[in-house]
C-alpha cells in the first residue's frame, strides 16, 4: 500500500483527512519512527501507527484536527498505570504528527509515490514550525538533489539527510534556522522502494508465493516461458509478469542488494538456466525449491562446468524455505516467505541452508 499515493489521491479529490507519522518512538513501542497512515473526518484509519492505544488516541485526535484544520504533535506514553489501564505495558513513548493540511503539499507525496512505484530513492523533508499553532511544509528530494533544500529549512546538519537514506532510517532533527518564538524541526524520512521479489516460475507454488510475498511488503516480479503462467490474472494486483527465456530475464530483473529471488520453476534445466543467472551476483537472497537429489546434481554440475563456485553455492538456499514440515501449496510458499522475512530483517546470524547442505 503506497501511502503516499493515497495522499495525493485523496488531495485530488478534495476530501477532508490527515496524515499521520511517528516522528520518534522511545523504549519499546509496537512501531517505529516513520510509521505512517491517513484518516479521515471519522477517524476511519488506512495504515496503521502502531494499534492500540496509540492507534486509539491517533483516530480521536484525526477527528479534532479535522474538524479545525490546525496540525498537531502529541506523545503517547506506553507506561504507568494509565497506560497500563489501556493494555499499554510496552513501556516505550511515541511522538506523532497529524496533519489536516497535507493536501497543500501533494506535489511532494506524489513524487515520493512516483519514485516508490518507479524503485527510485530520496527523502521526504516534513518541516514542523511550531509556535501559537503548527505549521508544517514537505519538500522531496531525490536522491541526487540532496544539496537542494532551499525550499524548506534544512537540518542543521547537512550530513543527516544522506545519512538516513543510507541507513534506511528516519529522524527528527533540529533545523539550520529558527525564527524568534518557534521551535522548528525537521524531519527526515527515507523513502526507499521495498525489495523485489523475482520468482522463476508462475506455477501454483509461484502463484502462491506472489500473493504472500506481497502483502508483506516485497515488490514482486514473476518470470516464466509459457505464457498460460505468466497470465497477468493469475496474480494479484501489484504484480508485475514476463514471459520469456526465463535465465535472461532473471539475469535482467534480479539485480542490486534489495533483490531476492526465489527459483520454483517446472523442472530441472529451467531451475538450472535461472540459478545460472543470478548465482555470484549481489543479490541479498537466493533460494531454489526442489529434491535432495536434484540439489546434489545442480550443485554438481555448476561446480564441474565452472559456473559457480563450493562458497557460492552454500550461499543459496535450497531446498527453500524454513524447516515448518510444509506439504500443501500454501504451506510451502509460506515456509517461503517466512525465510525471506528472516533474511530481510536480519533476525539473527545463522548459516545459509546452502545448496547441498542437506544433501
């Protein structure tokens, strides 16, 4: 769900909403700074800060500021007995903005959902200007314009900005300058496309997959040589499908450090062609579905031709997919995704399964 998107449509429309954003969470909170969502007049929520009740306190407030059009910051604690009253025991804080005015900066909404939606980066620069009320003003920035900031006070440090695009995370700074009698802060929000999920393979487990890995926030690209499985109805809205050779065009969509690609074709040579395209490449995750016998033998044959290297093949992950005792088609894509998660928040150190290392 791209956020942004909705913002501008919704500015579009002319109807009457806010923006909403963790600026900064404290200790341990259910999300973290630059969470976002958008609600409207009756609290009605898309997205989410958190649930609970900082979720609670975010829909009423919406209503308030909706109604009066003036953009707030307010804390939530999620400790003490009042909180504790309410089922908050994580005892952390998060500070959030709501923004009823959010509308006047659509062209900056618009280009970060352009630049999500196109896998381009940059930041979005929300200035807060508070003094008698709240004032805010969001810029964008891509990646390569960094150095001009000319359209909304900048932080203090110049160094902030590229910092927390490569870091991948957000933050609430003071700014260069403050006029007498305000207190202005910026906040610093990386917007960085999700991972592409590239899946060799519009059989039913691919087509099982797709759905999953979607609706946990991969980008999501399914190649395959018969056209009967690269039907764009089999898959969910959102994603993309391409038929053809199915090694070129993995070789051409896995690429970059945020790809991972999962190898689920109808038979050997066809896992072959496409492990064949990405093995040695940067790619965060590669992982294969198939028998022992036929891992032994990929794994064999690569090693004998020079395609691929002992390190490299323990690299991928195959048999794939976590150890859950999965059967069905639904089963086996969520064992899928469940590693993919793993990989992708780094969870803990473990060895890669690796090609052969059940074999």
């Amino acid at each position: 769900m791209n956020l942004y998107a909705r913002i501008a449509e919704l500015a579009d429309r002319g109807c009457r909403f806010c923006a909403a954003v963790v600026l900064a969470a404290e200790g341990s909170t259910p999300r973290g700074a630059g969470t976002r969502a958008v609600l409207d007049e009756t609290g009605r929520i898309l997205g989410t800060v958190g649930g609970g009740v900082v979720e609670a306190e975010t829909q009423r407030r919406a209503i308030e500021v909706c109604r009066s059009g003036e953009a707030c910051v307010f804390g939530v604690e999620l400790s003490g007995e009042a909180a504790a009253d309410c089922g908050a025991i994580c005892g952390g804080r998060v500070r959030l903005l709501l923004d009823p005015t959010a509308a006047k900066d659509r062209a900056a909404y618009a280009e970060a959902a352009a630049a999500q939606s196109e896998r381009r980066r940059g930041v979005l620069l929300t200035a807060l200007r508070r003094g008698a009320a709240t004032d805010t003003q969001v810029t964008w920035l891509a990646e390569t314009g960094f150095l001009d900031a000319t359209t909304t006070p900048a932080p203090a440090d110049p160094a902030v900005v590229p910092g927390c695009l490569r870091e991948g995370r957000p933050r609430l700074v003071p700014a260069a300058e403050t006029a007498p009698a305000t207190s202005t802060e910026v906040f610093v929000e990386p917007v960085i496309p999700n991972p592409l999920l590239v899946i060799a393979g519009g059989g039913h487990v691919g087509q099982a997959l797709a759905a999953q890995a979607l609706l946990v926030g991969f980008d999501v690209t399914v190649v395959d040589d018969r056209p009967e499985f690269a039907a764009r109805e089999l898959f969910p809205d959102g994603v993309q499908t391409h038929c053809g050779d199915i090694g070129a065009l993995v070789g051409e969509h896995a690429r970059g450090n945020d790809a991972y690609v999962v190898i689920v074709t109808r038979g050997h040579q066809h896992d072959a062609e496409a492990l064949k395209a990405c093995i040695g490449q940067p790619v965060a995750y590669i992982g294969m579905i198939g028998s022992r016998r036929k891992v032994a033998l990929i794994r064999e044959s690569f090693v004998a031709a020079g395609l691929a290297t002992a390190e490299e093949l323990d690299a991928v992950h195959a048999p794939v997919g976590l150890d859950l005792g999965a059967e069905t088609v639904p089963e086996i894509a969520a064992s899928i995704v469940a590693q993919l998660i793993a990989v992708r928040r780094k969870v803990r150190d473990r060895p890669s399964l690796g090609l052969g290392s059940r074999v």
